[in-house]
C-alpha cells in the first residue's frame, strides 16, 4: 500500500521562470530515463521479486523515485508557469502544455511525447534487473548533469544536484546488491555458454576513413581474445 | 559504408517446424532486446563516439548484430512456415504474419507490437553506454536461455546456444571497456555529488506482510551507509 | 512524498492458478483504463490543481489506485505463475511475460501493447478534470464486471468485486466534488457560446437500411432543439 | 456509407496567415481531444450500439465532427501556408508540415506526434460511452476556449467559436440521451458493489506542506461518507 | 461537409459466426493496410491537393473508403458476436474485445495494436502521393485475397470479394490519374539529378550461400546500367 | 552475413554547422521516409523473398540504405555540434539531442519520435513489394529535394543530391524488376476480381464550393469507366 504526505522531498526555490529550460526539465518526468520511468521499473521488478532482501531494496528505491517524481514535476511547473498566463508568444513554444493542459504538465518528454512502458527493462532475474537498474542510474545521473549546466537559476540546481545525487547513491546501492549475489561478472542465469566461441572477438567493421580505424584495446586482446578478422569473407560460426 | 555477404553467420538446421515457438523467436528478431535493438544500438553510439578504440568497438559489435538478425529472421521463418501455406488453424496463431506479411516476417515482437525506438539507451557519455550495454547483453542472454528452455529442435537450440554465447562475449568486451577508462565505480561524468546525501539510505517501504519485510544487507548497512527511517513523515532533504 | 507499506490494501486468495485469465486481467494492470491509468490521472491533476479541496482529494484518490494497482499485479503474478515453471504450452500464451519477464508482470496489457500515457486525460480545468475522472470509473467499473463475469475462482471474484467498489466509491467524489463547483452543467471554462447554434442539431445520418433509422429523443426533440436536416446538403453554419 | 460535399461546414475567413497559431491548431485536428478522435469515437460507438434511438445519435454526431475535421483542417493550412513557400525559417518550425509534408497537413498534433486509436475511449456499454463523449466535448470546449484566446484574427476566432459552441451542442445532447437511460448517476452496468467499502473515503494523501493540506468537502462528508485516515498503515480492505 | 446514410455499401450475409477468423479481419478495419488507413490517408491528401480533378478524385475515393469501413467493421463484429455472450473461452481469444470493448470492436489490428496515422503516407505532391496510393491499393487487395482464402462462409467471401474488387478499381483511377499527369516514370518534384550516379548499380550483397546468389537481371544490366561490385571496398560516390 | 567499412559512401564537407537545419535532417535518419526505413524495409523483404533474382535485388539496395544511413547521420551530426557544446540556446531547439543525447544524434525524426516499425511496408509478394517500394523511393526523392531548398550550405546539398540521386536510381531498378513480372498493371495477387464492380466509378464526393468541385478525367471517363453518381442515395454494391 502505499501513502503521500503533502510536503516535497527537497525545497524548491525558483526564481525567474524560465520556460525553455522547463521543457528540458520534462526529460526527467516524462522522459525515457526519467522518474516516472525509474519508479515504475523498480517497483514492477520488485513486485516480481522473490528475493526477500533485494525485494525490500527495490520497494524502497522505487517508492523513493515516486518522490523525486513530485519534485521534478513541481519544479517543471514553476518554470513553465507563463504558459498558463496567457503570453502567447510563449504559449507556442509547448501547445501540449499551454493549450491542451491549460498550464500543466503531462507525462510527456520533452518534446511532447508520451511516456511508453517501451521505456522500462524488467526481466524477472534479479542480476540482470540489477545491470538495468546501474545503467538506468548512471543515465539519470548524467540527464541530471547536463540539466545543470544549462541551469541559471541557484534553487533550481540545487534540488537538481540533490536528485542527481540520490542517482549516484541507489548506483551504489544496486551496485552492492549485484556484487553480493555470488555470481561472476559473466554469469548470467543458468545455462553455460560455447566455449569455442566465448572468446572470440569478430572484427566486422575494418578499413581506415572517416569512420576512424581498427584499434587494439583490452575488449580484443589479452584476456584470452582470439579475433577473427571479416568473418563476414570467411566462416564465423559454423 | 556497409557490404552484405550471402551467408548466415552460423548454420540453421531446422526439423519440424513449430509455429508456436517460432512467435517466441520474434522477441528477439523484433522484440525489446532482440538483434535489432542491439544493432542499433551499438552502431548508433559507435557514430556519436569521438573515443576511437571504444567506437570500432561499437561498429564491430553492432555489425555482428545485424548479422545475429540475419540468423533469429531465418531459424523464424522457417518456424513460422506453416503460417504461409494456407492452414487456417495456424494463420490464427499470428494474423500480422499471415494475413498481412504472407508468411514472411516484420519486425515486430511476439505479440505484434512494432519495432521502436524508444527501446534504444543512446547517452553520448562512453561510460554510460557501456554499462547500457552490459546491461542490454545481459537481458539478450537471459532471453536466449529461456528459448533454449522452451525449444525442442535440436538444430534451433544449437545455434540459439551459439547466439547467446556471443552475447556473453559481447559482454566482456564491454566490461574490459568500461573497466579501462580510469573512472571509479560510481564516477559518471563530471559533475560532483553532494555528500551529505550521498550515503544515505531512505527506507520507503516499511511494514511487514504480503508484500515482504525489511531486510538488511549490503546495499542498505556497513559501506558507509546512513539509512533514514519513514522519510516521508520526515524531512527527507532539506 | 510517497511511502510504502508492504501489505496488500485487500486480501487476495487465488486457488488454482488460471493464465488465461491472468491475461485479461493485465487490462486493469497496464491498461488503458487500468489502475496505473488512474493513479498517474489523478496524481498528475492534482499536482495541476490549484484549488485545495480538490486538490486533497485527487491526491488521495490516485495514491489508493496506486494501492489497487499492487493488488491487481498480485492478482495477475498468481494467475500467470504457470508461466514461470518452464511450462512450453503455457508460456506459449504470453511469451512477453514468460520469455521476456521470466513470468514476471510487465506494463503491458492484455494483447502485450505497452502503457503509454496516451491514455490519460488531464487538462489543467478541474470541472473539465473531474468529468473525465467520472467517465474513467465508470469504465473501471464495467470492466472490472466483465472480468468478474469470466471469473471462476471465488477469491479472486471477492478481490475484484472490492476494486470494483472502490471504483463507485471514487465516482460518487469525483461527482459530489463536480456538484459542488456551483457551475451549470454546460458550462465549461468561461467563454459564451454562440447562441444561434448552441440549440441545433444536425442530422447528419438519415435513411434507414442495416444500420438503423432516424429516431427522436432528449436529445433531438424538446429541451429548445432545433433539428437541421441534411445539414451537408444546405447550409449548416454560414 | 458516406456522401461527401464540396463546402466546408461553416466560413473560413482568414486574414494573414500565422504559422506558430497554426500549429497550435493542429491539437484540433490531430491530437488528443481533436475532431478526429470525436469522429472516430462516436462512430464506432454507434457502429457497435444496439441501442436505436442512442445510435442514431452518435452517428449524426460522429459524422458532424468528420465535417468539423474538414474545418479545422482547412484552417490549419491557410495558417501554415507559408510553411508550403520556401521560407525556411517558418519551415524550421514544423519539418514534419515544411519537409515531409510539403506545406500539407497530416493527422499529427501540435508536436508532431501522430495520432493514435490510444486516444479513443469506447466501452460497448451505453451509460459509459455517453459519460466518456461528455467528457471529451468538456476537454474539446476548453481547447477551443485556449485557442480563441491565443487568436488574433477575427475571421479564425468565429470559426473557433463556432466548433467551440457546437461542442457544447454536443454535450447537451449526450447528457440528455444519459438522463434519459433511467439509471441512477451510481449504476454502471448490472453487478452490485460491495455495501461495506462504498461510502468509505480512504484518506491516503495528509500532512501539510508545499503540496497542500486535508481538507473537507461534500466527497468527503456528509452524504454517508466514513472517512478512514491512513489506510496503509492500518487495514483498509480486509 | 459529410453526411451519413443508415445502409451498408454492400449486404453482409454471414452464417455461423467464426470468432478467430473475426480477429483476422480487424486488419481491414483498424489495421496498417485497412479501410481507415485508406479512407484517411486519400481525404488527407485531397484536403491538402491543389489539382481540381486529382482532388476531387482524392475525395471520391476517400469517401468511398468510409463506407468500406463500415462494411469491413459490420462483418467483424458479427463473427465477433460470441465474444459479447459470456462464453469465457471465446472471450480469451481477444480479451480487449470481450473485456474492455464489452464484445465491440475498436480501432485495432488483429493483435490489438491501435491504429496510428504512422501507417499514413502524405507527401503533398501529387505524383508521389498516387504511387503511395496505388501501392496501398496493392496491398489491400493482396490482404483481402489472403482473408478471403482463408474464409469459410459464403456470405462473408462476397462481401471481401465486393471489397477487393473495390481496390482494384481505385487502383486503375489512381494510375489513370499518375499516367495523364505527364511526367516521366523516373520524374519526381522538379531537382535534376546527378547524370554520373543515377544509372549505377551497387552490387552491395555479393558471395554465395544460404542467402542466396548475384543474379543478372534487367535491374542491373541492360538500361543503360553500370554495375559497380564491392563499392564498400572501392570508392562508391566520390 | 555483414561486413562495415570505415569510410562513407560519399565525402561529406560541411561548412557553419546550422543547428536548425540539422532537425531538419533527421527526417532522413530517424523520420518515416528516410534512409533507416528504406533499408530495414528492403533487407527483410529481402530475408522472406523466394525469387532468387529480385531476393538479390533487395538485399543490395538495402545494404546501400544503411550506407546512405552513415552519410545522412554524419551530415546531421554536424550540423548539430553546437548542440554538444553547451550553448543553451541552442540546445533548448532538441533537449532530446543536447540533453539526453549529449550531443549524438538518435533514432528520431525532426520532431523527436521514436522511430516506428509501423514505418515499414512489408507485404511478403513481389509484386506488391515492388510498389511499396517505388513509391518510397518517390518520397524519399521529394524529401531530399525539399531539404536541398532549405539548404544553405554547398557541401551539404553536394551530399544531398548523391543521395536524392540515389533513390532515383533504385526506383529505376525496382521498377524494371516490376515491369519484368510479366503481370497485368492491375494484376495483383491471384484471386480474380468481380467484373460487375471494377469499372465502376462511384462518385462520392458532390457538389461544388470551398472544396472544389465535380470534375472529369481519365480516372473516371473513358477506360471503360461508369460513373455511379451519389452512390450513398442509392445502392452501391448490392
């Protein structure tokens, strides 16, 4: 079951209204990496959960996004507050807002598109619902980072920075919870892999150009790498 | 610029068709995790990047999804057979098949939804996509493990075994790249985090019933961690 | 804020699991007129809203759908866990939920297409907000009928008959918070309409065949109407 | 079947065109509460409705809005007409209408989204659909009300005016045509609610803070109403 | 302006109702290449033609579609009728139908996915738009061919017959009209192209193998053609 | 199998970056006619093609596609620079690019939506296929030579002509694969049609005004054509 309580999860002070940058605030409520999206995400996963402790962990970060939802939304509305005024000239930069939503937000991106469960990554197998989770966060984290370096306005950062940060702390706690699973960085469910092909590394994109050129790294040599070149020319599998 | 060679990247051998199981394998010919959205994915963040090793990294990979396509769309059609010859029972399986594609497939997944998108995870930040994409490996394994769980041909098992294999090779090449960029576990971008919010721990879901109970481990104690109890019915930020 | 407690806001006893119905029931989960549909309604006009009443009470009407919305995930988790146990006929029914989930519930509906915001409504009006929230429970409520009426487990029908309930519940406020706007039930916003036009009605659909035959009604005759015949043959407006 | 005539169903005059305007018009004609997706609703309510009197009315009322499609649409274009002559910085406004299109209006919104069946609310139960058609000539009266105000040319005003007005024709209509069903504001379809939870107002949302405060109003007292306070934290349902 | 007549285009007789093949039938309805792709996709462009006979002909046809739709939506809903009666296994076959359409249809395809004017192709030039239109013609009647082949009951074949028959029609006008417009097959818009790129063939797909083989034909030989193999490996353009 | 070579298929020489422009562009990328489209549609018509010759066709102009996929991505990415480096002005034109993009270029078209496979013209017949496929290369030909007129910048327009030049190349080869069919211009498919219907003309749209006005031409005179006027008024069909 869940409760509100009417008060925000950080203070939102917002000076001049800025409406450009409201509608980039919208990425992160309606937005594909947003907080609707890492709410839903880690509360539908932690409804089908049956590990008790990450169950517990999911329920707790999921319900905490549903929080930062309602301080992004608010901040988003202080900025767009002049498209509910009636300032035409405003007005046009989002019809979805001024016109259709009288002044308020929807659960639309950016650019007027509706949010979609597309967004979302649930798999029912908890070390890699953990993987999506990491990358969700570390997603939000650098959305949180741009949005502030086209921010002018010190209390609209500021709450950014205290919702960018709590990105950084579920990335650690996620984090924390994968590692103490007991499965190696490769292990993935049950079913072991072909070791005949495991450690290939097919170079399919070659030449030099524009495109750049071939590189050596740690991901093709080393660590047991066997690269097959254009295998495209040649046979790959069997 | 691309070049296409009239092979497949591993021989299909298939017995009896099976419709049924053929309209699982579009999940990953046109599904949410399946080897387009890897191809795109991965080629499309191989144009944006401007660090060579890791962009020929993208292109090789994305290149060899485009050629996983090649093979899950032939082990599909020839599942999905029956579908074109005229038997009425199993047209109904899959109307968009049959009645519109003739027996041949589209990209859509096993229930019909269109290809879209909005299922790629495309940041511009290397080590952000890095993870996205370790994560994206990890839900393409798990997908093939429980086709193989649910496939009864033997042919069709073993190049979906050879397919999700790559996927675990796919995966530690990521990882080496993302583990060779000298960035922290939790260093993304570059904007620093507020430490006083950090290694806070909010506890949102308390209670005990249907729904679990409260657990501790190490994403929620030790590692530095402060955990807030009920932040809702107190000031949570500032 | 938001907080959780982990129990189900109603008991829910399902004997022997049934995934076809669990299917269906994804249409009150991840729906167009589902409870995630409702909660994010509600939530998001009253973050809109500016009047405080109203605003109390769609804050507290779309946290209890979010409540709903874990019963009916449970709900449909039991009804569906056949999915889960490697069962091939089974998992052939939703492959999105036993090969993509695991058999875990996604924000899907019954046929698999995505949530999208789409289905909301909110505009930023209450009494135009509170007549699409009467509309939205009466359609809870006549689909929570139907899925009752194909319902053979009696604890599952108990469960949805309470949902069902609430529903009514939530109509009546939504309807006493209407009446009470002292506003004529015509009037919407605050622009006149044209009253050479307001009390005409076009009949635009005359014959009589397969499809029916002109009829006379309230809404046609009395009540100051003026019927335009073949209003396309002549000058409708000007 | 249809029959089509060359006039439009009211005058459009229009002095100079103004393309951000026309754009803003665009949510009339393909988006969300437009006069497609009035035309589409009530026509394929009244294709399914048994009903004689009630489907005679949605298809005079479906094919009225078709003829207000026309209106809308020819309006779009005299505005968006510099979009069609090569200006490119009015073709920078909407590439969909300049580049794509040509000058010529397509079925998307004011963003570009196109438009889409999600949008459309059809029940197959006549009490239902009348509540879900008022609700939608509520939203379409109150888009037209915003566009008027955002108009500068006298010529589009009285067309706008004219559909703003028929819109309320329209709910006139549809609530007689409820009213007169002889069920009570409460009955929706047959099955009975459960006595015990009907009356019951669920105070899920309290506190006090930047998000309001309780608050008392008829849907929460008098009229029978039991008030429950925090429901999570004790037992709401049984 | 439109107006609606209470008669189909043409008389449905349908026998014993057959529900699966009721679901097949929806992608005429609300599907990519159905009767409300084609009714919407000719009014659209004829609303934006400014070539008086090609949009009156844009119109006619336009028109006629509508009342295809009707005819197409009258014929699904009677092999849909066991779905509104209760009988729970028929109800499983399509549960947006039985469940939340109460046994009516609604704008989607036989999978349920809405209908979107994504599906459109509108390009405001005319010889564009008519090969849009006769290839749209193509794939109706390809789809009512593959429909009518798998149709068991007499009355319902006549009708798609009438229907397909239809398309082939509107494809002769839509030709007739392309044909008198007196522009060269290859003459689109009004930019020359470049004379050193426009009769090269790239042989892009080369080798040998379960793919296939390099095949001569008068694509690429003959005509004025010259084949450039490999151009990946060479320069292609410049 | 598929092979990537880093170089693109056409030198691309850009001089000022023109932000605005680059929205424009990515209509060809991500947008519903453009080079992903292209190439995703004939490479799987080209997977289900069972006409050796016309399969090879297929397979290399699809393998073109995603080169020219390259070429318009570097283009738009150019263009779009000043969206990467932090000026906010110009990164409030795309928040998707500058925000959640970081600068890259992603699959959407100039309006930010995801790119759909319902795109796609998939209909699994040859003779349909071809169609589908000139008429995409006609709009894909008006889309370049519309962005060719709003182009500033000699460079960019040189690329753009290969491409615009291109897409007449491959609607030359498709239809010579067409007209060698040996089918009839309206031989689709091989069901016969009803020759009591395919002549006839039915004349839906009347009248004269706003909208036009009845006229005649070699779509609805001549050719064996009989007009049926007011078809709704009479019987159409039977």
């Amino acid at each position: 079951m869940y409760h509100h309580v009417k008060k925000l999860m950080y203070t939102v002070n917002v000076g001049d209204p800025d409406p450009r940058f409201g509608k980039m605030l919208l990425e992160q409520f309606g937005g594909a990496n947003g907080e609707l999206a890492a709410a839903l995400q880690y509360s539908i996963q932690g409804l089908n959960c049956e590990d008790p402790g990450r169950k517990d962990l999911l329920m707790d970060i999921g319900t905490e996004e549903l929080s930062h939802l309602e301080v992004i939304g608010s901040l988003a509305r202080m900025h767009l507050k002049p498209l509910k005024e009636g300032d035409k000239s405003e007005a046009e930069q989002d019809p979805l807002i001024a016109v259709v939503g009288g002044g308020g937000v929807s659960l639309n991106n950016s650019q007027g598109n509706p949010w979609t469960a597309d967004y979302l990554k649930i798999s029912g197998q908890i070390e890699v619902d953990l993987r999506s989770n990491i990358a969700a966060e570390a997603r939000a984290k650098i959305t949180y980072e741009r949005l502030i370096n086209y921010c002018d306005c010190p209390g609209t950062k500021d709450a950014l920075k205290f919702l960018m940060t709590r990105e950084i702390a579920h990335m650690k706690a996620f984090g924390a919870a994968l590692e103490s699973l007991s499965k190696g960085p490769l292990e993935i469910g049950e079913l072991p892999v072909m070791d005949e092909y495991v450690n290939k590394y097919f170079n399919d994109s070659t030449g030099e150009g524009e495109l750049g050129e071939d590189t050596t790294g740690p991901w093709n040599s080393g660590n047991g790498w066997e690269v097959v070149n254009n295998p495209g020319f040649d046979s790959a599998g069997k």
